[in-house]
C-alpha cells in the first residue's frame, strides 16, 4: 500500500498475524511455531529456494537492456582495446629480437654475409646455432645492435598500450553509467514492488528480512556489478584475442597452453558447485539476523521488562555464529580457486618454457616470438586467474539477485477494476453482504455477516480478543479482499473502486501512533499535503492540538522524531487524529485509539473524536466500553461473527453478551 492509502498507519493486526493466500511458488512465507513472530522475542523467516546460478546471472544481466546501446559502446571499447593490448607483446617481441640479432651480428666478422656464417657452423658441427642464426632477421655482420630500430619498435608498443589503456578506461566510465543506471532501475521496481504487495506479505515477513532484501542485498548485487563486469567482460575478450595470438606464433605452443583451461574449469566448477549454496546460506542468515536485531531493538523496553536479555544475548549469539559459520564456509571455499587456478597456470608456464627453449633451439622460434608467446601465456591464464578470484564475489552477488528476484516475484494485490463511475453524493454508507473471509482456508473467521452502517452513524465494534474486530475494518479498507459476498460503500461495491479512490474517502486513527520525522505541520498534513496553512490550523484547533502546540519550542514548526519521543502517548495521538480530521473523509475507523493514554488525556481524545465523527459514518473499535455508549449502534463480536446488535441501553438491557462484558470491566471497580 502506498503512504498516501491511510491517514495513519499502526497494527492492522489483531490478536495473531493472519495468515494469509499462498504467495507465488518462489516466495513460501512460514510462519514460526509458536506465534507469528511480529514481538521482540518473535521468529520467523521467509522460506527460500536457491535459483540455480545460471538463470540468476542471466536474469541480472537482462535488467541492463535499457541502456543496450551504451553496453554495445563497452564491447566495441573493450574489443579494441584488448586488440591493442594483445598486439603490444608482438611488437615488443621484434625489439628483442633486433637487440639479439644485433648481439650475435657483432661476432660475425664484417664481409661475411649471413649464409656464409651459416654454412662455416654447420662445418664446425654446431648445427643448432646454425639453424637459430638462419631464422634471425635484421642480422648485418659486424655492425651490433641497431638501436634506432629498437627505438621505433619501442615508441609504437608505448602508443598501442597508451591507446589501449585510454579506451579501457572510457571502458569502464560507460560501464560504470550502465550498471549505476542498473542498480538505479532495481531499487525502483524494489520500491514499486512493495507498494503492490498485499498486507499479508508483511504481516508474515519479518521486518529486518525484507529490509535486509532492500538494502543488503541490492547494495552487494551492485558492488558485485561495479567490481566484476568491467573486469569479467575483459579477461572473457583478452582470453580470446591472446589465444588467436598464440596460435598465430606456434600452434604447438597453443595447444599446450590450451590443456589447462579444461582442468582449470573442472576444478573452478567442483568448488563453485559446492560454494553457491553456502552463499545463498550466508544471505539468508544474514537477513534472519537483521530480523532479530530489529525486533529486539524495537521491542527493547518489553526485553528489559520481561527480563529476557540473557535469551535474546542467546538467540543473537546462535544466529551470529550460524552467520559466522556459513559465511567462513562461502569464502575459504570460495577462495580455493584462485590458488587452484595459479598452480595449474604455473605448471603450464614451465612446459611452455621448455618446450619453447627446444623451439629457439632448433631454429624454429625466436627469442623474440618465444618472449612474446610466454608474455601471452601469462595474459592468457591471467584472465583466467582473474575470473576464479572474482567467483565468490560473483556468486555472492547472484545470491542476493535471487533474494530481490523472490521478492520481486512474489504474488501481488489484485489488479484494481477499472473505475466506475462516483456517486454524486459521498454520503458514507457501508453494507456487508453475505461477506465470508478466512486468512487460513482450514480456519474459518467470518461467514455470511450482513449489516448496514447508515450515513453519519457510530458504529462500535466490541468482543473478545480475535472475535475479528480489526479483519472487518481491514476489509473494507481493502487490505484484504472478502472470499464471499460483497462490500458496497454508497452503493457501489469496493472492489469495482480502485484501492486509492477507496481509501482517499476512509479515515483511520490507530492504537499504535505512526508519525514521520518532521514538524507537527507536516505531520498533520501528511493526509493532504495541499491543505493550506488554516485549514492545518483549523484541523488542530478542532483536535486539541493548538493546546500544546504553543508550549513546545517552535510551535507547529518543532520538529519530531519517527518514534515522537518528544511528545507524551495522549499528544502524539491527538497529532495523527488532526490527520484524519484534515482528509475529511466520508468513512472514519478508529482502532483502540485511546487505549494507551490517561483518563484526562482521553477525555480530550473523546472531545476531538467527536468533532472529527461529525456528520460522517465512523466505525469504532473498542476494548473500554465506557468510550462507546453514545455509539448509534454497537455490534458484539464472537469468532467471526455477530452475535448481538443494538445501542449501549438496548444490549444491557438484553442482558447477553454485552452485558456481561460491560459488566466484567466495572465490577471490580465497583466492589
């Protein structure tokens, strides 16, 4: 629901967190043994099931389309500048090989050509020197090192990697932009998300485990964006263009190069196998944490009453060393890969050597073309080395992909029914037709209710605990929908109505206070935020909170905290009352709002509800009966359904249930 579908928000709840219409196959919401886990000792955890790592890394991958053309300009960018990378090594192996020439051009005496050198050492039984000194280019007897031609040879190899590194860094600056805009677009569809899931989802998901989702996880899945594409994307473009260089200076060289990438994949695949689900594992404790730490630090008076610190010390300390336990796990098998990867790099490193000192040998290689294919073969294995290192953080990140993707599939709100048309006059009556809900299909909670709530009534709403008080006033907010009959508010039936045009004419005041960091005017002004400054002042004065409002510091512009704690229970519920009074609604609910506060206090309360119920329908729910005897019409609530109905005198005279209520609560009183 969005903030602007209620005026005020608080428990929704009563009694025990409903539990709900299954949610999509992805996404199971397990409510724990032993209660719903919404109090600061509660459980709770929302079930998962790992995705594989393929189609997560390919559904994350998918979300960066809307900027295909900017990922285009990063390939075509990292295409040349890894050509130009690869070519340098080449280049700089003709440097070598003119300084070598030039070394052994100095033993030749002047006048004899190359041939004639040559010949005279196959004459003198040294075969392998001839054949190396026949494979040399650039050799002039006599002359020595040409340094001229080294030094060209040497300017060009500094332009190709001063162009190479310049086009990798507008590499990474474009990639940076796509996966920004990325991440960027994530939190959105995050954000919109939750703004159409049904209330069930959050009443049986623990709080610090969707914030942990929200926050955690999509944080990790972009620092493993920013650290992995650029580098990832280059060492996949740099394997390929050094592996043609290879082949192109010795095919048999290549080959053997090429031995190590199946075992290095074999091995890299048997240790990711094992480390992904223990990522997974890790996140998921993660979130089991912040829900406990969440619960305790909001519940932390109720701790501290009960005397239960020593449990919840313990229950942090098991989850904290599950976490601990998961988390080493993921990383030192995570981490065995890069050391794998570079004793098989440095075994294939020493054949290569070998063989290719046989190959200068023999005349069939230079020294040159051997230095650059041992250059290339540490370019080449490198990336490979590189993309093992970043496999953890790689998995990591798709870990918690699957955690934004599981909530990001999970089942939705109905889609709304196209708007039909308004009544011409907002007049505020509600009637319940053969309505039958359930949260749990085993467990039925209300069945065929009928009633009728006539224009500028005050319909109270009393019974036991769980009687299903708080589900009516729930359904016709549209926080859930009915499984039979209908709701019609003037008339029309809500479900024909969209949620936000429901709920723009429904007023509601909670137990629970809900107010916003900011001043006493914004916070008032939360439900309309065009009201101009009377009418704030208007909806304050009405309320009782022009009373107060003068003594604080700044007057309507003193600032409040989240939790209000600069303001007493009786004034900040007199704030969220203004509220409602500002929207002025057709339809008024008042769950228990002058539950929690002093007998003066709630005569001030009474004064304000009553200005504010003026000349519209108001449903009142209440545990003290004495807040409702003026009440048009009272109805008694039992296991879903109504069991008596009446005004205050007409019930006590009855003498059923209602009287026995009212008379439990002043009995003692009286005695």
């Amino acid at each position: 629901m969005t903030q602007q579908d209620v005026v005020s928000t608080g428990s929704t709840t009563e009694g025990r967190a409903p539990k709900g219409k299954a949610l999509a196959a992805t996404e199971r919401i397990q409510a724990p043994v032993g209660g719903p886990g919404r109090g600061p000792m509660g459980g709770g955890m929302v079930g998962q099931k790992a995705m594989t790592f393929g189609p997560s890394a390919r559904r994350l991958v998918a979300q960066m389309r809307p900027d295909r053309g900017k990922a285009v300009a990063v390939v075509v960018l990292g295409v040349i500048s890894v050509a130009l990378m690869s070519v340098g090594p080449r280049i700089l192996g003709q440097a070598t090989d003119l300084v070598f020439s030039g070394l052994f051009s100095r033993t030749i005496p002047a006048g004899v050509t190359q041939e004639q050198a040559v010949e005279g050492l196959r004459r003198q039984g040294d075969g392998n020197l001839a054949d190396m000194l026949a494979s040399m280019d650039h050799v002039v007897p006599g002359q020595g090192v040409d340094f001229d031609a080294v030094r060209n040879v040497l300017l060009v190899v500094l332009a190709i990697y001063a162009g190479a590194a310049l086009l990798g860094w507008l590499q990474g600056f474009v990639l940076n932009t796509v996966v920004q805009n990325t991440v960027y677009r994530m939190r959105e569809e995050v954000e919109a998300k939750i703004n159409r899931l049904p209330l069930g989802y959050f009443d049986r998901s623990p709080r610090g485990e969707l914030l942990s989702r929200v926050t955690n996880d999509i944080d990790n899945v972009s620092q493993t964006l920013q650290q992995t594409m650029s580098q990832l994307m280059t060492s996949l473009m740099t394997v390929v263009a050094v592996l043609a260089m290879m082949i192109w200076i010795s095919p048999l060289l290549a080959l053997i190069a090429l031995v190590s990438v199946p075992i290095s994949l074999l091995v890299t695949r048997a240790i990711m196998k094992r480390s992904q689900g223990m990522f997974v594992a890790q996140w998921r404790r993660t979130g089991r944490l912040n829900a406990h730490i969440e619960e305790t630090f909001s519940g932390h008076s109720l701790v501290k009453v009960f005397g239960r610190q020593h449990e919840v010390e313990e229950t942090f300390a098991e989850e904290n060393d599950e976490l601990y336990r998961v988390s080493f796990g993921a990383q030192f098998v995570s981490g065995l890969i890069m050391p794998s990867m570079m004793f098989v790099g440095n075994l294939n490193y020493v054949v290569i050597a070998v063989v290719g000192g046989l190959r200068v040998a023999s005349g069939s290689l230079s020294l040159g073309e051997v230095q650059a294919f041992i250059q290339y073969t540490r370019q080449f294995t490198q990336p490979l080395t590189t993309v093992a290192s970043m496999m953890n953080l790689l998995q990591s990140g798709v870990a918690s992909a699957e955690r934004v993707f599981e909530l990001l599939d999970a089942e939705e709100e109905p889609v709304d029914a196209p708007a039909t048309s308004a009544p011409a006059v907002r007049r505020g009556e509600v009637a319940f037709e053969d309505v039958a809900f359930r949260y749990d299909e085993d467990q039925p909670l209300i069945d065929d209710l009928s009633l009728v709530a006539r224009p500028g009534q005050t319909v109270a709403i009393v019974g036991p605990t769980g009687a299903g008080k708080t589900t009516l006033v729930n359904l016709v907010m549209r926080f859930y929908d009915v499984d039979a009959g209908r709701i019609t508010l003037d008339g029309v039936d809500i479900t024909a109505m969209p949620r936000s045009a429901l709920r723009g004419q429904i007023g509601m005041v909670l137990q629970d206070t809900w107010l916003f960091e900011g001043t006493i005017r914004d916070n008032i002004a939360y439900g309309r935020p065009d009201a101009t400054e009377e009418q704030v002042l208007e909806a304050a004065r009405a309320t009782f909170v022009d009373r107060f409002v003068h003594s604080l510091p700044d007057g309507y512009d003193t600032v409040i905290d989240e939790e209000g704690s600069n303001l007493s229970a009786g004034e900040r519920q007199l704030v969220t009352i203004a509220r409602a009074f500002l929207t002025d609604p057709a339809l008024l609910i008042l769950d228990e709002a002058t539950s929690s506060v002093d007998t003066r206090t709630e005569l001030l309360l009474q004064h304000a509800m009553a200005a504010l119920r003026t000349d519209r329908t108001s449903f009142v729910i209440a545990h003290r009966l004495s807040t409702i005897r003026d009440a048009d019409l009272i109805l008694v609530m039992e296991h879903g359904a109504i069991v008596e109905q009446g005004t205050h005198d007409q019930l006590l005279h009855a003498e059923g249930t209602y009287a026995r209520l009212y008379n439990a609560q002043f009995a003692q009183a009286v005695a």
